[in-house]
C-alpha cells in the first residue's frame, strides 16, 4: 500500500496518491509531476486513475500532464464548465484501487460541481475522506468563487452538502484536504496537518451553527480573489498545457540592463528583504520566496517577461513555484546578481529600513511622517494597531481609494517586515520617494510592548 | 508547527516529532538520531523532551544519544524496570509544546508502566494520541512480553487501560502509534498507515468485545519472542551507550578467507536470493535486506563478528538496520564481493531453486522427495498448504523438535521464496546437503492452481 | 576559470567544457546535456560554443541538443560529411573564450577531416590539446573506420598529423583526448587519466618507431566495428535528433508474458551474472550494466523494443547508457523483476555455473566436456589459455566460421566470468542447452595456479 | 586506477588520493577525511599511506585523523619538527601502489624538509609530480615562514631543489601542487588548474631567472602571515587533534542577545554583504563565506567562542570552512537569523552603501569625506587607484600606524565591495561611526570610467 500526501509549500495546495496492488491513483495534482511518477513507480504502481475535486482556482493543474505521461484515465467534478479533457462522475462511482474502493461523493458548495471522495479501509469501513476545497482543517472551502452574486446560495448548496452528506460519516473518519494553512483558498485554515471528522465537528469555527441560517450568516463571505485565480481558470479548461520546465536561461548584467527598460518586461527580486533594503535594481518588484505563491498573482502581469534576481541555488524552486501559478514567462535570471551589477558600475536604489524604536522617536519627534499599515482585518483585530496609522491591506495597495500623502516620510508596517518591502517596492515604482520600512514589523513593536490602540476604538476617534 | 513521523523500515517502528513555537518532543526515538536533529533544526526548533511511552524490547532506543546531542529531558514510562536514566511520568502529567499541551495517560498492558501521550489542539482539543505499543492500527500490545506467566493479567491490564482510558476519547482522535505493519510487536497490524480511535472501534478485530472475559480470551496471546529482545531489553537499561555509526571497513578476499575461517566470525550475506542461490561462501548466513529486521535478531549472534556479503552501495543501509538492532559487531564487508573472490580462484557453494511446475513433477514422480513449508501458521491457514509436507515456522527451524529426513531432496516453500533462502542457509551450516528451495514459494504454487489442502483436514489425516 | 573534463563511463568518452568570464566552449558532448548547462550556469557562464573534434562513430552527439537549449554555434570537423548542421572549421581558426584562446589544427587520420583544439594560456603558451581521437593515453586513433579499404592511407595521413602538427608542439602540452581506457575506439588505451604529449612520446607504444614506413606497418590495423557504429554514423549526421528522457514505464508481470512471446521485442537482462544464472526469463540477452556500452551495440537491435530486466534503482543510469548508444526503443521494464514473476507462478531458466577446481575436475575425468573461450587475442597471449580450448571471441560468438559442438557441455571462460554469461545468453537463444560459465573465469584458474599453454605453441600443437 | 584531486574551496588546497590493485595513498589530507574513505571504499581500495609534503601552515592536516579510521602509515616530510606522530622520508624511498611506484624527493625551501613525490607511470615513466608547495602553477613557495631571516637562505635552499631535482625532470611531467589559485601560501597562483613542468618553465614567472642570484632576488619575499598559522603550526605538531563535527546549534534570539554582550564570544555574519549592510547586530565582524577561508584566521579569536549569522542551508559548509582552520569553538547560530531578531523587537545596526556615482558626486561636492582604499599593492599597481585616497590593505585596517581620520564620511573601497564589509565591520566595532562601503569598489569605478592615477604619481605627490 502506498498513501502519501504531497505538500505544494506557498501554495499550501495539497495532493495525494494512493496505490495498492499494482494500481495508484492520484487525486488533485499539481503541474510538476515528477513526484507522483517516482512515488508510483518505485512502489510498483501504475497511475490508472486521476480525480479532480474541483475546478482549481489558484494553480495549474497536472491531470492533462499526468495523462500524458501514464495511460491513466482523468475524471473531473466540475464537467459543466467547459472543460476539454476528463470523463464525468456521479455520485456513487467508485474505483477499486487493489483491494480498497474509492467512491465519489457530490459535494457541491464550493464549486458547483464538487465532488469529495471517500476511502474505505479493506474491510469496507469509511477510512480517508479527500475532502477537495468542501472541508478543510478549521476551515470550509469559499463560497464566493463561482460568482460574488451566488454567494449565499453556493453557500446554501454547501450546507446541504455538510449536513447530508460528510457530517453523517463517523467522527473517526481522516479528512485530506486539498489545502492547508496559508492557501489563498481558505481564509482561516489551521496548522493542523493531520485532522478527523469528529476533530473538525468539535474545532471547526465554521462547522458550529445551530440552524441553516446561521450557518449560512457565517460562512456566506467574500474574500479578496487574487486577479491570477481568472487565468487560472483559463488555463484549467485546456487539455494542452505547456509542459513544466525547471531551468532558467542566465542573463548578463549588459543584458538585464537593456531588458529592464523595455515594457514587456518586469523585474522580480526574490532576495531576503534586507538584501533588497541595501541595493536593487530601479523598478523592481520586490517579493520573498515563501510569499511568491500568495503574491505573484496578485503583482505580476502574465504578459510581461520575468527578469529574475535571486540566487543560482534557489532558481529552480522559485521558477517551479512560479510555474505552479501559470507564469512560464520567465526570461531569465541575472547571472551574477547584484554583485555583478555593481562592479560593473551600474546604479542601484535602496529602501531604508528601521527599527521600531526609532521608528517610535521619529513619532514623537511630531515628525513630518505617516504610518502605513499594510495587514489584514483579521490581523489587525487580533494585534492591535498604531494609532493614527493608515490601514491599507497588501493586496490594495496599487488601488487609489485612500490616500496616502506624498509629502511625508512613510513607514510601512506589516506584522513582521516581509510584506511591508512588497509594499514599498510597489509604491515606489508609482513614484513615491521618501518611504521606509519597518523591521519586525508589528510583531517587533508589540515585542517592545510599545503602545497600540484596539481596532475599533480609533475608528470611533477618527469619526 | 512540526509533526513528523519517521517510520523506522524493516523494523516498522514508528517515532515522531513535534514542535511548535521553538521547542520540539520527540517520542519514542531510534538509535541514529540525525533526523531528528536535522527535522528540528531546519524548523527554528530545540528538542527538549524526548519521552518514551514504555520500554522498547525491539530496538536500541535513541534517548540517550538524543539527549547527549541536545539538552532534552528525557522521559520514561517503566522506570520501574532499572532504567539508568530518564525521569518517571505521573498520569495527567503534561508538556507545553509552543502552543500545544501533551498530556501523559498512564496506559499499562502491553508492559507495566506504559504511557500514551494525548496531543491538544491549540484550542484544547483532543487531537493525537501517541498510543505506543498499546494500540495499532488493527492490533493492540501483545501481553506476554512481561512475562509469559502473566500474560492473562497483563491482558486484563490493557483491558482496563483501554475501556477507562483510550476508549472514552471521540472517535475522532488521530491514533499514532509505535509500529506500523510488519514489526514482531504485533502480530496482525494493518497496512493503515493513518487511523483513529473510530476506526479502530469499528475495524481493529482484538478490539471487537462484548465482555472483559471475551477480550482476555481473544488476546491472551503467546507469540513468537525472537532472542535479541533480551539483548535489547538489557541494552536500554544503560544509560551510555555506544554511538551509532554508519561506516563499515572493506575486506580483502584473503582476509575474508581466513577470518570466515575462525569461530568468532559469522558471514552475513544480504544480497538477492538467486544470487545466494548460484553462489555463496560456504558457511554464510543468509538473510536479504528487507528481512533484516525481523530475522537478524533471531539468527545472528552478538558475540561473533559479522562480515557482509552485500553490495557496496547497500552497505550503510545494512549496517544502520543492524545496528538499530544493537548489531555493532560488524567487522567489515568483502570489498570485491562474490566477483573478487571467484576471481582469486576461491570456492563457492551454491543451492538449488525449483519453479513450482518442476517441483510438481518430482512430485508426481513420487522420487524421494520431501516439502518443508516454514510458514507461520497464520498463513497457512489462509494459504491453504500441499499435502503431505512438513510444517516448521522459519523462526524454529533450528530446534530439533521435528525431524527433517536427511535421505531426502528436500524442497522449502515459504510465501514467495525468500524465507526459504535464510531456512536453506542455516540448514546447510547443520550438514544438510540435498537442499532445494522454491522460487515463488507458495504464492507460485497457487498462482499456477497446483493443488492445496486445508490446515484443518490435513491434520486430521496425519493422526 | 571553469576547467572539467566529463567522463561518460563505460563508453570511456571524455567531453570538456572550459569557460571564462562569462563564455564557455564544449568540446565533444554526448546526448544528455544537462551536465554541461548546470556546469556552465553555476558557474555564470554561457555555452556559446560547441566544437566537435570529428565524427563520433560510438556515440550520440549532443551538439544539436546543446544548440537547441542555448544560443551556442556548432563547429564541426569533418563538415566533408553530410551533415545537416554546424559551421566547417579551418586550420588556424581561433575562438575567444575570455582571456584564453583556442585554435583549431587540422589533424586528419583518425577521419578525413579531424581537428584537434589547443588551448593557450592566458599568457599565450601552448596549454592544452583537446586532441579528440587523434592522440590518446597510450594509443593514437584508429584509421580503419573511414573505410577498411583505406586504413593504410588513413595511416599515412594520421602520420603526417602527428609529425607536423602535434609533435611539434612542446613536451608539457596537456593532452585532454575524447577517449578514455576501455572505449572501443582504441584497443589499447591507457587508464592514465591525465598526460602529456611529454609523456605520450616517452610511453605511447604507437608513437614509438623512427620512419614513416615503421608507423604505418604498426598502425594500420584493422580491429572488429561495432555494427551499431552505422547507426551512430546516420544518427549523428542529422540535426534533429530526438531529445533524450531518462524515465522508463513500468511492466506488470503479465504485461512482460505477453510482450516477450512477440518478434519485435527482445528481453535485455542487466542483473548481476549470478543472479541471471539462477533465474532468467527465457530468451533473454544477458549484459552486465558496465558492459552495457561495449556490447549492447554488438547484440541489440534498433528495430525490436528493449524490455530490461534490472533493479529499480539501476533504470535511469541504464536507460541513459543505451540513449547514448541511441537505443531510445526501451518500452519499460519488468517492475517487480524476477521475483514478482516467480511469485505470479511464471516459468523461469537457469545456466550452471562451476568454481575452476570443479571444471577441473571434470576435465581430468575427460568426460564429454568442451572449453569455449571468448577472450580477445590479446589476452589469450597476455594471460595464456587452457590446452585443448575453442577460441572464439565474444564479438564473433554468433557468426558460424568455428562450430561449436553440440553434444558436450561447453564451459564457457572469459577473463573473470562476466562476459561469458553474455556468451551463454546468447548460445542459449540460438538453441545449445548444455552449457556452464565459469566463475572467475582465466583469471581465477591462474590464482588457482591450474596449467595454461601459450597461444603460440597450442596453434602449433593443433596444426 | 583512482586518481582525483580533492580541492577544498577557499582555502584553495589541493590534496589527492591515488589507488590502483586494493592500495591506496592520500597526500595532504585535510581534517575533513570522508571523501577519502568514500573514494577508496567506493574503489575498493585501501588506504595504507599518507604522505605529508611538509608541514602546513594554513589548515589543519587530516594524516592522524585518517590514521584513526584506517591502518594507514603516515609519514611526514618535516619531522625534523616536534611532530608527535608520523615516519620520517628519505631521498629515493618509495612506496608501491599497486602497479606504480610513487618517489620520495627530496626538495627544501619552502620549508626545511619539505619532499615532493613523483608518480610514475606503470612503465616506470615519470608521470606525476606531487609537487607540495615548493612549486605551483604560475608561482613557487614562500620561503620567508621558517624564519623571517632566513627568508634569502631558504629562498637559495629553493633554487636548489628545483635546478638539481625538479627542472632536470621531463617537460610532460604533470605538476600537482598543495595549492590553487586563491591560497594564502603562494602570492600569485594562476588559475591553470592542471599544468606540467613544460607549461611552469614557460609561463611560471618566478622561474624566469638567468643565475642563482637573480633567482634568490626575485624570490625572496617577506609576505603577510596571518596570525592563525600559528595555531595550525601547533595543531599539527599534535597526534591527538580533536575529531571534526559538522553539526551547529540553533541558539534562540534571547540566547544570542544575552551571550553576545560577553566577553568571551564573538559575532561572525556570514550573510550577503547587503543584508549585513542593512541590518546586523552591533558587534560583529562581517566575512562573507567565500572569504572566510581567507580572512577568519585574521580576524577571528581562537580564544572566544563563536555566534554564527547566516543561513541554515550554508551552516554545514562554514562549519567545515571554520575547522579546517581548527576553530572548533563555534557556539551556536542564530537559528531564527535576523528576522527573527527584529520580530522580537531587538535593535540592529546598518552601514551605509554607495554607488560609485554618488561618491564620485560626494567627492565633487569637495565635502568632508575620505576615501580609504584597502586593497593590496598589487591590485593598486594594476588597477590604478583613486586620488588623494589612503592606503591601508585590509589585514593591516586594526594597526594604528596609519591614521584615519574619525571626524569625516570615510568611504571604503576594496575591488569589488565585499572586503570593504569586513573591513567597515571591524572599524565599527573599534568606534568609527561614520563610515560607507562602495559598492562594486574600483571595479565599478574604473567601469564607469571615473579617473584613476597611477600608484606612483600619488606618492610623489603627497611627498
């Protein structure tokens, strides 16, 4: 028997593969394949079979790839959308995978055509639930995907998919998502790698509800959709998607110098935010490697070429992470980096960075200066906030609804300093100039036991 | 958060470790300890307990090393037993793990003071429950370890352990225990590599009971006890034991020679079982890799030294399963293999492998022939068996209790073939000559519909 | 600086790549790339050249590939040809690759149009000769594979290469060849991995001779082609060649049944020789996985499909040295190998195998025995043979010229026993049933001082 | 045969291993010894000799080490020294390696009884010399580390050795030295990774002399000597060197604020010149990795023990950097980094960085700012300098003789940037304040085409 779940970090995106007696299948994967066919093989296994949960919002899916390289069959759940590939699924279709069976449980709610997929041990007893996006650790799937509109009735569609059809199952059984913490696709999933049926019924915030109604108050949300989950969309309906490739081609400084002018082409900086603080290339886009597949979507532009700056060892992880996300737009990478750059004489631009005392003495100074908050809701009710400070979340950033004034000094705060240089490396290239960030963040300040004002309560003030 | 658990192959010897907000436990830790250190220190995190849910009769334990390489405190469940080291666990003693409380539930049975250790989720759930040797997936502790005398009151011990304390968890709870399926500590555990209590209730067969009676009956079981537990027990007792290293030394042909020569010596040769078969030292020992862990405790000696036959590249991986056993005996290994020693014009000797369709018409000619089938008697059993053969379990196949005819060709049958080849070996060192063994074992004879007869009738016939 | 020389082993080809400030030259790639472009891009270097010496007759190039993936320009030697890419290349001609220069000298013999490549020190001095087939360790190019016909003029060409362009040149040139000990284009190549035309003079035996006529008598030899040098020669004159993978399918049990009952598979079987001798499926072709390079091309045909029988861990090595003997037909392999074929009940064969002494015996007992020796003329001058023996070299076991007898049992001798299972898979397959390799082969019966006679004086026995 | 030279980066030192027929020698092993017992036990080999050239300086030897885990002799060229342990070499002694001799030589100069050996070919040609540091590609030994004042009289021990022993040997001998380019042992090591003694003749300037005397004046230079090759003098004069361990110790924020105020520990960042320009703790000394073989036994104290800054996935390789040079006093790393020094709210400290257009703007501006220049007087001689700039090279930047002054800007410049962060690190910790390093440094200036006088002139001028 084989039983292995395979973790997409950043993405946060799981995917398993499960086999026995010389027959695997492999259930929501992901572009880069290599895995399922090592895991497969080295067992004895062949791939026959490939599940689709759902329609996959937030990275490329490798059934078609899978397909290709197996003789494996792929059925998809979400058949009534338009997609070019997979066979169909009803409600009670199984598949024997050697000496277990595999069946197909309808769970709409999250899609429209969700399915969950239940293992049942040799003796027949309900073992593994393959959940998709419907349940997740401490978290249901969102409701808001299929369209903003929809909202309440998807998540009606998912209550009942609840209520009849995965509550009943006994608390014992394992629940496999295809997301944990940190996914785009879950506004609070836990750390909780491993959960159960009765675990989720006793911890899940959204699972404790009295009636339909209040469950559906609770649960009909509209979270912020990240603009790459429309080509993700796109790209998921066709059956002939790009092969993965990890290498990246080397460019020299001469090189990137002359790409970097022209405006089919963006630079990415993946370095550590210090680094990227010192010296970077003039209008590039800052984001840390672990935030790549929670931000790229958000700030690349898939009809621009990437220019990478990173290092050589980390290369072929960011471009397999980018290439999770749709971007094969990668041009190349430059060759010597920064250091290259430098001792041929070209500029750099720095961001100046502070600790938080002295961010706290320029406050108190009176100081010509403003202080930008970039986190969520949800973090700043749980951490508090700076008084007087501007509350703009990371992924707004670009939009103009609030103001920020162009004539102060900016100190960018988030909760550690990590999204705070995305911000700055943002703003910048919209021409601001005197903008700083703030080292640790809030995590630094409350550490300091500086003082913070609770949400609301400054809310009122400014009233 | 770190939760990982590292399977121990061959042994299927589960251990764990957890870790949250810089501070990680490991349970039940191995010998070579490096991926522990290695798991925790990638994670930003220290080890500083290391517990151990009761004494460990089928491995060297790892917590002392670990102890010696961290500033962990070191836990032990049977500090009744003379334990140079470690601390005693109180019931409903616990550890802050980071954000998560592990709590100590006194669970005697499988040995006198056995702890399992129940895992809160952040919100104070019950979550895992790291259950030791007391419950498997599909199998509890076996009982008869303590003594064999008290097998029944060991057996009515977990009874209550299980019924007051494991039982009224929720189904839900995610059961991670000390072995998985394969390891002599159990004699029925399943392939499920994840379970919970709620599977366990509906499918683990020792836990399917109406009465204390029932349940004493079904599980007051006397199994096989392979020689080096003792070894083991004694060598977990002591505090400072030797550290484990993976380099073995090459031999030259000549050396082997002459030292497979002495009396203090013993030839292990772990190769594939045809390459046994056309040749092999005289003398040698053989078991194949993958059967390591279950026969080198009961074949090898530890007051003679081992020298490997095996492959260069398999060397460390050989040497580390030994050595886990507690094997630090190991001399070296023949440098230039089967190939050196033939090569120099050394002699080898060879045994003879049967397909089952040969094996049948010997039969059929009614030539002096005799099967030996070293099966356990659950297999046959399941199996079904050939008429008129000897039944010896691998295991005693050295005990004079039943006479093998010396006149006779004698064919060896095992499962699949394998087993035959360790049987074959060591009969060969006690003067056997006219030694065959079946490639396939049973598995071929079957696959090709040769005929079988009951376990049951069979006996009937004989008497 | 970037310097390395990349040995292919088994097929004892040497490539080299050399960089400097940012542009690299390959000099004579095989097919599978990768190695070249980590080489170049871990080092901040691109392949901007790639030169190929002469025709390769022994392997796959990988110059179209390595175009295909960088930018690089093809140079080719013997451009005479049809080749359907790269640029010609004249004498003088020099490429830049940072501070150093490389200049090409044209040095015909080997093939009509062979250049050799001497790179400068940044200073200027004659640093290296990348000297292709011309010169090797202890050998110098063979000139029979232009055409049999023309070896003496080939001779006389190579003869006026040396003497006016190599020998010329001073005594530390470091001589960096395209081939190693064991390639089979040269039979007497020396294991001395590094040297210099200093030391070539001093030791060479080829280079060692006062006229022109003594050169020619002494290299004007014609020695046994390979039959898939023609493939090698077709394939490498197109540019679009196939690009190469490494992973190969998996074949269940009755999958391999079926398929090997087919005329246009052939079963190659890469296991140790032991373990082919007690159990192979019939009708396989037995090669060693070292030996794979020099005899794969002898025995296997390009128009049947390839099912290996080999150990999981060894398929993507194997798979790789057939690719670069262009054998892309490798449908997949047996995944749960002879052992999983035993178990499904699956009928296998055996060859016996002797230890000297036994053969010895059996000598002396004059049965009805035969001695077939395949060893090469010049180890049976080298090492002697046994009296009375049937010389016939492997590379020649199939062709009827000597008869073999049918009604003895043959012992089949080579150096050590490895290549007469090559021998033995293949008389098996031609019909002869009484046949036994002996292990350790002449090698073992010298250890075992057993009486040899010289090669010359048996012939005069015989005659 | 096995042949490999075995290079440890940074330190650029060469040692080797040589096998043929089951023996093998090591000559100039580092501490570090797995990769020889990996490369024999891989070849079967065993090690039975190790063979010092002379004593070193700049690491610590691996002979008794190896010793350890293997039977092998040692014998060491400089017993004449307080060496407890090792054999003594005489003239013409030799040992046998399978089928090849390998030479003593005796060949004084860079040290008193420093040896070479020569391998020679299986044919008793001159092959290999095995040349110490008496004589490297493009450069010989120094001759000033007996003594100072016997610099000339060792320097005429040099010539010696190298016209009666060396020179007089063929050109095609291959010449494989101690050190590559890059070592502090030689001052002008070229990069030529494999040469001869024709090649050496002809390019290596050192060896371009007319008589005995030009020869002496030419090479009889007094060269820096880092302080730590006292250390490595006495290391190697022990038997018992302590056994090498790669692991490090994750130290938690509170753990590194509180141990960093102590006298006795020190602070080595190890990260990226840019992030330890924007952010580092106050105190510590900067080395970037590649530089640390070069510049830790500088600045480093053998007496306090040691905190590391950098990334997880580098501690191993600087582990192994810092105990070739016998700092075994390594506490602990900052396990979080720097991130999780600022999330606590903990004060960092940052060093400002230029482009060279700023500077050269600074500099327009006449404002109060100095330019210290820290490179070598080579690099000045070649690479021209900047006017009215002060000369301290790196190794001297803690000697008061020169003074800078405190009440000015001082811009730091090396050739590239990353000297001029450990130079600015250590001048911070002594009380500068104001202090700035030049990114890219003269090569960024001299490619920008700012203007640079001649090292001469200058002087002329200040005086």
């Amino acid at each position: 028997m084989l039983f292995k779940k395979i973790i997409s970090e950043g993405l946060a995106h799981n995917s398993y593969i499960f086999g026995s007696q010389g027959t695997a299948v492999v259930i929501d994967p992901r572009r880069d394949i290599e895995i399922y066919l090592e895991s497969a093989y080295e067992n004895d296994l062949k791939i026959q079979y490939v599940l689709e949960t759902h329609r996959h919002e937030d990275f490329v899916s490798g059934s078609t790839e899978l397909a290709k390289h197996t003789d494996a069959e792929v059925f998809h759940a979400d058949l009534q959308l338009d997609y070019q590939y997979g066979k169909g699924i009803k409600e009670g279709q199984s598949w024997l995978i050697g000496d277990y069976d595999l069946e197909a449980i309808s769970t709409p709610g999250h899609t429209t055509g969700s399915f969950s997929f239940l293992l049942k041990d040799a003796d027949k007893t309900d073992w593994i639930l393959f959940s998709g996006d419907t349940m997740m650790a401490g978290d249901l799937g969102r409701t808001d995907l299929v369209s903003e509109k929809l909202t309440k009735q998807m998540t009606e569609t998912l209550y009942n998919s609840l209520v009849k059809k995965i509550l009943p199952l006994h608390d014992g059984v394992i629940i496999c998502p295809a997301h944990g913490s940190g996914s785009v696709c879950g506004s609070d999933i836990s750390e909780r790698e491993w959960t159960s049926l009765g675990i989720e019924k006793r911890t899940n915030p959204k699972l404790q509800f009295k009636t339909k109604k209040e469950f559906i108050k609770k649960n009909a949300t509209i979270l912020d959709k990240p603009p790459y989950f429309k080509k993700m969309e796109e790209l998921n309906l066709r059956k002939n998607k790009k092969s993965f490739t990890k290498r990246v081609i080397p460019l020299s400084v001469d090189e990137v110098a002359k790409l970097s002018q022209k405006d089919d082409y963006q630079l990415l900086d993946v370095r550590s935010n210090l680094e990227f603080s010192a010296a970077h290339i003039e209008n590039s886009i800052y984001i840390w490697e672990e935030g790549l597949a929670s931000f790229a979507g958000w700030f690349l532009s898939y009809d621009k070429k990437i220019i990478l700056i990173c290092e050589y060892s980390r290369l072929e992880t960011i471009k397999t992470i980018l290439g999770r996300l749709g971007f094969d737009n990668v041009k190349g990478y430059l060759s010597e980096g920064l250091f290259g750059w430098h001792r041929e004489g070209k500029k750099s631009s720095n961001i100046a960075t502070y600790n938080v005392n002295m961010v706290c003495e320029k406050l108190d100074q009176k100081n010509n200066v403003e202080i930008l908050d970039i986190r969520d809701s949800d973090e700043i009710n749980n951490e508090g906030k700076i008084k007087n400070s501007i509350q703009i979340p990371l992924v707004h950033i670009l939009e103009n609804k609030i103001k920020i004034p162009t004539d102060k000094t900016i100190f960018i705060f988030c909760g550690t300093g990590l999204r705070s240089m995305i911000a700055a490396s943002l703003l910048k290239r919209t021409g601001f100039k005197d903008i700083a960030i703030v080292l640790g963040g809030l995590s630094a300040w409350n550490s300091s036991k500086f003082p913070v004002c609770e949400n609301v309560n400054e809310n009122n003030e400014k009233e």
